[in-house]
C-alpha cells in the first residue's frame, strides 16, 4: 500500500494523519485517503476534482504531471505527500 502524507500545515484546518492505502493512480489513493477522512477533501481539491491551485502533490519526491484528473501512476511502495504552497513574506 502507498503511503500518503500530508504536511503539518493541514492541520491547523482539519485533522490529517498519514495514511497507508492502495490504489494505482494519485485519484485513487486520494480518494481512498479521502472516503475515511471527507472533511480533508476540500483542502486538497475543488469541487470538480481537481487539485486546487495552492496544493501541490508530490509521489517519491516528483511533482506530478497531472493535476486535473490525478492519473499519476502509483505503486504499493510509493510516497504520496501533499502540501499546501505558503505564500507571503
């Protein structure tokens, strides 16, 4: 199973533990994340899906291509972190 992290900044909004779930693609391990922890989902992706623009999500270090459909390829020994880009200064 991948194991999907989020970064502590997440928490300040909603409860986000690392989680350990399978799927092949980015879409399937976040929506598994997301099935036993709903409230996180509209921290991650709009109302369409998609990732919104100050999330970004990382699998082994690589930022993924696709932030539309999520369709990034997954195996069982992958990382997943997600994060939410900080801004300001």
């Amino acid at each position: 199973m991948a194991r999907v992290v989020f970064a502590p900044n997440l928490e300040r909004h909603v409860s986000a533990p690392p989680a350990e779930v399978g799927g092949s693609s980015v879409r399937e391990v976040l929506d598994r994340v997301f099935h036993d922890n709903p409230l996180l989902r509209g921290h991650v992706v709009d109302d369409q899906g998609r990732l919104r623009k100050q999330v970004v999500v990382f699998v082994n270090g690589q930022m993924i291509d696709d932030r539309v459909a999520l369709t990034d390829d997954i195996v069982e020994t992958d990382e997943v972190f997600v994060m939410q880009a900080q801004s300001g200064g």
